[in-house]
C-alpha cells in the first residue's frame, strides 16, 4: 500500500486516537526471527467474539510510545494470520540496541468504518532470552543438594553471554549468586549446590547478561529431600469418567514414593476427593482412573510423599466432562512432541461446540499441540 493510500486509514486512526476497545485488539508479544537481532515477530489478537473476516488488522511502531497511534512513524498491515485470529507482522532492519514500541490495530470493514487499538508495548531485539528450569529427574534432587537448572534460548545478537543463578531462602531475597558461566550458543546450563538443610525450600532465578541487556527468567523454588510432582491434563476424558495422569519427576534422595490425585467439582481450593495411593520407585508417569459426572469442571492435581519433608504437589489443571457424544482423548507421554491429527479432526468435527473450543484452546495454550496453524481451517 502507498503513502496515498495510507492517509485515509490514518486519519481515521488520528480520529480514534486513545480508543483502545476492550477485548477487541490485544496487542501480543514479540519474538526474534534472526540471530543478529535485526528482525522480530509482533503478534496480536483479534477477540474470538469477532468474525476475522470483517476487520483488517496492522501494527503501528516507532522509537518511542505515543497517545496518538497516527503520531507512530511506521505503519504496516499484518503479514500473517494463525489460529483463533491471531494476526503477527515481520518487522525488519531493527537497530539491537534500540528499544522500540508497537500497537496492534484492526480497522472493520463496511460503510461504517471503526479502528480499534491495542495496548503500546515494548521490544529490545538485542535482549538475551533465558529461561529457569525447575529439576526434574532423581538425580538432580537428593537429601541435601539440589541442581539449579537454566536454559540460554537467544544471545541477542551478542558474540557471548554470561548465565548465573540467584538464589536464597526468600523468593523475594535471592542474596546469593553462583559464579558466572560464559556460553557462545544456546542450550542448558546447571549449577549444583551442596550442603544444603533437608526439607528446606530454595528459591532460584536464572540471569542472563549481553551488551545489550540482563534479563531474568522465573523465580522457581525446589526443596532437598522432597519429592517432585507435574499435573497433566488428563490424557482422556469422556462424558462420566477421566484418565487422569501424573508425573513423578523426582524422589528427594528416597527409594520409594508413593503418588496419588486431589480432585473435585466445587472449586480450585476444595478438592475434596482423591484416588488411592500408589507406590513407585522409579520416576516417570503415573495415572489413574476416575469415575465423574457429565458435563461438569473439575480440577485436579497430583500430590507425591517420600516420608521425609510435606507432601509435594503439583500444579491444579481444570478439565470439564463431555456430554454422551463427546469424548476427547490424548495419548500419554511427551505431549508436545506428538502430531495432533487425531486431535485436529477432532475439533473440526464439533468446533461449533464452544465448550470443545475452550478445551482445545486450553490444550493450546499448555503447548500440548505441536501444529496450532492445523486448527485454522
């Protein structure tokens, strides 16, 4: 589109200057595309509540953040749509130490036109991307250590970038630093403590410095001599029963673990029921079958307990029971390396059911999908 062609959009954007309307346009994250750090992905949503069809969607971005969206000095229409009208943009010839900000819009289409604008957000292309990684096999967990485990996922551009942990007994007082560790590529990076006192929790963040920037991953906690548990989604869901699943990540130094479910169908914070014990003593997978009621939300978690400090539990996850033609399944194991086939033909089949949708998107948003452009058609 020319400069000509702009200036009606723009002015009507000019006129609506300030009008973010509310759960119309989100504006979304952002990602690197290149490992210079000179190119991004800008993504933004339309609500699922409107027919993509009907509006065209753009980003605006520039140096500095305005009020005004018409005062931003570039403006390009997305490039790209994807799933549950998420629309993204390539922008290019960044400049990796320069922080820039960009807005997600969308303009309907008819006689009469409307602009709606997302939130301003923020980038700097030349940020390092790590990640903290909570430990999740026997080893790495024991009676008095503990490994503190992080991810180096982008280096901003930067020749090299130094990786370290904070870490202390306050998740708001990470007083103590382990020594840096130089790293020219991407991948894992681990540092284990020694001598620590049983049963008592640490908390921990994973750093990563470049020239350009430090940045922090998540403050995760692990506690030696404690058990480690992760709540699935159940890998199978029908309309008056569930399969639900579990992973014992690792034993706290203990040879044997015994690991069960919480549930319940009143709220997050009364899961009145539980499934029987079982015994393990190696980590992996671990599942059990319930009977529920159809066409009802339930939330469930795992719990785990070595006999030496409390119970461990895992994240509550929500699911809700199909009625008698509804039935979901999803096979065990590593989740988001599978193909969803199954799943995508699935839910063509009853997308017109919202309750399979928000399911679906659920699934989505865990990541236990490998191929969310498949649910576009």
């Amino acid at each position: 589109m020319g400069i000509v062609g702009l200036i009606p959009m723009l002015l009507i954007i000019s006129a609506l200057s300030g009008c973010i309307g509310p759960w119309t346009v989100i504006t979304g994250g952002w990602e690197n595309i290149n490992t210079q750090a000179t190119e991004v992905r800008v993504w933004g949503e339309l609500s699922i509540l409107e027919p993509a069809d009907d509006w065209d969607e753009g980003f605006v971005w520039d140096t500095e953040k305005h009020d005004d969206i018409s005062l931003y000095a570039n403006m390009q229409w997305a490039d790209n749509h994807g799933a549950f009208n998420t629309f993204s943009l390539d922008i290019t010839d960044l400049d990796r130490t320069t922080e820039y900000h960009y807005r997600a819009f969308a303009e309907k289409q008819g006689p009469a036109s409307n602009v709606k604008v997302g939130a301003d957000v923020a980038f700097l292309p030349g940020q390092p991307r790590v990640g903290t990684v909570w430990p999740d096999n026997n080893a790495e967990v024991g009676i008095t250590h503990a490994t503190l485990k992080g991810f180096l996922h982008f280096l901003g551009g930067a020749a090299y970038c130094e990786v370290f942990f904070n870490w202390g007994y306050d998740p708001d007082l990470l007083t103590q630093e382990t020594p840096p560790i130089t790293m020219t590529s991407t991948g894992d990076f681990n540092v284990t403590l020694t001598d620590l006192v049983s049963c008592e929790t640490i908390y921990y963040k994973a750093i990563a410095v470049n020239d350009v920037d430090t940045v922090d991953g998540w403050v995760l906690n692990v506690t030696p001599g404690q058990s480690g548990v992760q709540t699935y989604l159940p890998s199978e869901i029908g309309s008056e029963y569930a399969m639900l699943e579990g992973r014992l990540l690792y034993m706290g130094g203990e040879p044997l673990c015994d690991v069960w479910f919480e549930y319940g169908d009143q709220s997050p914070d009364n899961l009145d029921e539980s499934t029987d014990p079982q015994t393990m003593n190696a980590t992996g997978i671990y599942q059990a079958y319930v009977d529920l009621e159809p066409e009802t939300t339930y939330w469930v978690r795992a719990a785990g307990y070595n006999g030496q400090c409390d119970i461990a539990y895992g994240e509550i996850e929500q699911f809700t029971t199909r009625g008698a033609t509804h039935q979901f399944k999803l096979f065990s194991g590593e989740k988001d390396r599978q193909t969803p086939k199954e799943i995508i033909q699935w839910w063509r089949e009853n997308r017109d059911d919202i309750s399979i949708r928000e399911l679906a998107s659920q699934y989505l948003k865990d990541g236990y999908l490998s191929d969310p452009e498949a649910f576009d058609s």
